[in-house]
C-alpha cells in the first residue's frame, strides 16, 4: 500500500472517531464495529445507553464504513491533504464534502429498530438522537416489544380475522374476563383463582403456545386440561369483542410474520440494523419475533446476565448465554467500566454476582472513590429492621446535619411499608412512598377510557359491561 494509501487511512479513521474520543475502547469499539451480530455485556452504570446512541448515530451520520479500507481510485495529495486538515482542525462548512470523501453511506433511519424495555427509555432514546444529529434522529423506530407489535397489529392484523381498530386488555380488564369465563364453566374461583389462570395463560402464550396447542400439551392433566378449556372459551371471548391481552400482542405478531410471507419480508427489508435492550429479560415470544424481523438486517443485543430478573414472568437467560452459537461470527463486546458507583459498592456486587452459574463472565471496575465501607445489619424481624432504619436516619440528622432528603429506603415488597411507615411515623420523620397507584389505573379514569372505547370499538363487551351502570341507571345483572 502506498504512503498515500495509508495517509488517507490513517485520517480517514481519526475523523471517524473524532465524535468518540471521550468514551472508553470497550464502548468506542461497540459504536465503531462492522455491520455484524454482535452481543454487548453492559455491567450496570457502564454507559450503554451512551453506546446505543452513539451507535445509532454513527450509523446515520457515516454508515458501518469504518474497517473499510478501500481507497479512492483516483486519490490525490489535495485530498489526502484536506483530511489531514479537517482531522486536526474540523470545519463544519467542510463536512459534506469530507464525508463523500471518506465514502460515508447513511443508513436512512426508519431502517433502525431499537427496543427497549420501556416506553420511557424510548423517548430518552429518541430525544438524545434528536439532540445529537436533529430531525432525524426521531424518525428511528424506538418502543417496547409491544409498542413495536401495535404498529405491526394495527396494519395488518385482518389477516388473521381481527379488527384493526382492536381494543387492548389491560389487567384489570383481563381479569374480570377471565372472571366471568371460570363462572361459565361452572368452575371454583376459589380453586382457580383468576390472577393465576391468567398467568398460567400468559406464559403458555410467551411460549407462542394457542388454546389447541396448550389443550393438546395437557390432555392428560385433569387440572391443566379444564384449564385448557378456560383459555379457548377466554381467547373466544377476546375475539368476539375485537379484544388482544398484552401476551396476545406479542404472540399474534409472530403468528402473522411466520403466516404472510409478503409481510415477514417486507419487515426483513424494512429493517437494516435491529438492535435490542435489556436481552436477558426477553421470554421465548420476544426471542423469536426478534430473530423473525433482523433475518435480514444486523441484530446487536445489549445486556447483562448478571441482572436478570424476570424468571417469573418467563424470561429466559438462555436467550443471551448461547447467542454465540446462534450467531457464530458475532462480536462481543464487555462494558466493564462503571460510572455510578464507588469501588466499595463495586467490590459488593462482583464478590455476590461472581457465586452466579450459568454467566458470561465480566467484573466490573470504576475509577471513583472508594467511598464508605458496606454495612450489614442482621434484623430480628420485620420491625427490628424498621427501627434500625428509622434510628440510622434520625441520629444521622442531629450529628451529621444531614437532611432527610438525603435518604432513600428501598424494599422488595408494598407490604413491607407497614412496618417502616410506622416507625418513620413514631420519630416524626417525614417520608414520601412512590410507585402508588398509576394515573390510568384510577377508575373515573377508566371509566372515561371504556366510554371511548365503546364508541372505537362497539364490540368490546367488557368496557360496556364497566360503564352501562356508571353513573347508576338502574340496571341489574339480569337485565345486563
């Protein structure tokens, strides 16, 4: 290679990776890596929401053009030279002209799907785009698994016998459901508590299992089979108004993508770069419609299988430790450095999670302070643990001359407030509980929401059965 060749290279990849200067190798390498699978381990306070937007950007700006080492036939000394330039000293009226120099390709951004795990990590996601390379950055398709699925559902659901203008269950709308199909059945709700058959439910539907496929599993179960019967009656009842559950959303996108094949590869085509957050708490429904929509894009994964958490709910740890074997020429990356917390916090953690079996293996490492020793208190009970909190916090206040908003309690369960409210109470030390009771979980608010529903969707039973008799008409369950 010439020594032009290699002066072109050379500051070619210093004004790729100019914008990136400030983050660690391990991030700098997740952003910059070729158009392949690749698996992000992100260790907690490590930046990987940092990484994602980054990545996202550096492939609207440039594309994945960054390992390519070609250079341009007809390269001259004046160009070699006006990189050489812009790579020291960038000139913002220069950059078209550097980046068709540099042979940049933009990947347009409605071809970048990004899923995260809330709907709030979506806007923070696409409001950091925005900021970063403007208008443009919003139109990367961002949401939950479900948001993702009601776009889908919403244009093309009828093709498999539903109304596009369908209702979504919440909880509490599922629940009087399946309420009334165990009373249809003649069943005990004593014995087949509706929370749990909803659960039951839910999880044979994040193994993409339907009625005749969950009837045909447990044939032989008396118990299981009768439950059988109360999902096909309770999916019959969901059809009949024009009605999907939150598992059903999930499910009957991959039943469609797998059904229309026009659909599976237009949504193949649509999609270029698929890239997915959170990966070690996707269940088996998520893991297939995820491999469904990036069969023909780049899938990269970012996750940690040291924080999964949501076993209960069927997620599967299994779907990062052997996304290697699925993916055999993927990258792997380890954000290991973390940005949070102290060394000590850090020492806790790695010597906890290193006992974990079945993990990738990383250990994470901070530049921060050490800070104070961990302290451990081995409480009697449930009150014991209250008063040691509530004592900490006051004599922390009268000799540190702390504030109690330097404080916060964090515990597993609403039931364990009880205890620790009243102790806070019994020494006048003011708190405040969040993760109360959510705004649309009000009920003059889904009151309101069942009337409207009514009017888009005059099928949806449930939301007439909520409002027929609010406000009070007089009518009784025998005229209902």
């Amino acid at each position: 290679m010439s020594d032009l060749a290699q002066r072109y290279l050379a500051a070619r990849r210093a004004i790729l990776e100019a914008p990136y200067r400030t983050m660690n190798p391990s991030q700098r390498a997740a952003v910059l890596a070729p158009p392949k699978p690749m698996l992000i381990l992100a260790g907690a306070g490590s930046g990987k929401t940092t990484v994602l937007v980054n990545r996202i950007a550096y492939l609207l700006k440039y594309g994945p053009i960054y390992q390519e080492e070609t250079v341009p036939e007809s390269l001259g000394e004046l160009t070699v030279d006006l990189l050489e330039e812009y790579a020291s000293d960038p000139d913002p009226e220069m950059e078209s002209e550097v980046l068709r120099l540099l042979g940049a390709k933009p990947v347009k951004p409605w071809t970048i799907l990004a899923v995260t795990f809330t709907n709030k990590a979506a806007r923070e996601l696409q409001e950091r785009l925005t900021t970063q390379v403007g208008a443009g950055g919003g139109q990367v398709v961002a949401g939950t698994f479900h948001a993702i699925c009601a776009r889908i559902l919403r244009r093309d659901i009828d093709r498999l016998g539903y109304p596009r203008d369908f209702t979504i269950y919440d909880t509490d709308d599922a629940r009087r459901l399946m309420k009334e199909c165990i009373k249809e059945q003649n069943l005990d709700d004593k014995k087949f508590p509706p929370p749990q058959m909803l659960g039951i439910i839910g999880r044979a539907k994040d193994s993409l299992m339907g009625p005749e496929e969950f009837a045909a599993e447990y044939k032989d179960d008396f118990r299981m089979s009768r439950i059988a019967k109360l999902y096909e009656r309770y999916q019959r009842r969901l059809e009949a108004a024009g009605a999907l559950d939150f598992d059903d959303m999930i499910r009957l996108t991959v039943k469609l993508l797998r059904q229309e094949e026009e659909l599976r590869d237009y949504y193949r085509r649509r999609f270029a770069f698929v890239m997915v957050d959170e990966y070690q708490d996707t269940n088996h429904a998520q893991f297939v419609l995820t491999e469904l929509l990036a069969a023909g894009g780049v899938l990269m994964v970012v996750g940690d299988d040291d924080q999964s958490i949501y076993k209960f709910r069927g997620a599967t740890i299994e779907n990062i430790l052997s996304f290697e074997q699925r993916h055999r020429d993927a990258a792997v990356v380890r954000l290991e450095q973390n940005y949070r917390s102290t060394g000590t916090i850090l020492d806790c953690a790695n010597g906890t999670i290193s006992n974990n079996m079945g993990r990738k293996g990383k250990r994470l490492w901070t530049q921060n302070e050490r800070g104070e020793p961990a302290r451990l208190y081995v409480a009697e009970d449930s009150y014991d643990e209250a008063r040691f909190i509530a004592d900490t916090i006051l004599n922390a206040c009268a000799k540190e001359a702390r504030d109690y908003s330097d404080f916060a309690v964090l515990y597993r369960t609403n039931a364990q407030s009880r205890a620790l409210e009243e102790a806070l109470r019994s020494r006048n030390i003011p708190y405040k509980i969040y993760g109360g009771m959510s705004f649309y979980q009000r009920k003059e608010i889904k009151d309101m929401l069942a009337y409207v529903r009514l009017v888009v969707n005059p099928r949806d039973d449930e939301a007439l059965r909520r409002i027929i008799n609010t406000p009070a008409r007089g009518i009784g369950d025998v005229t209902i």
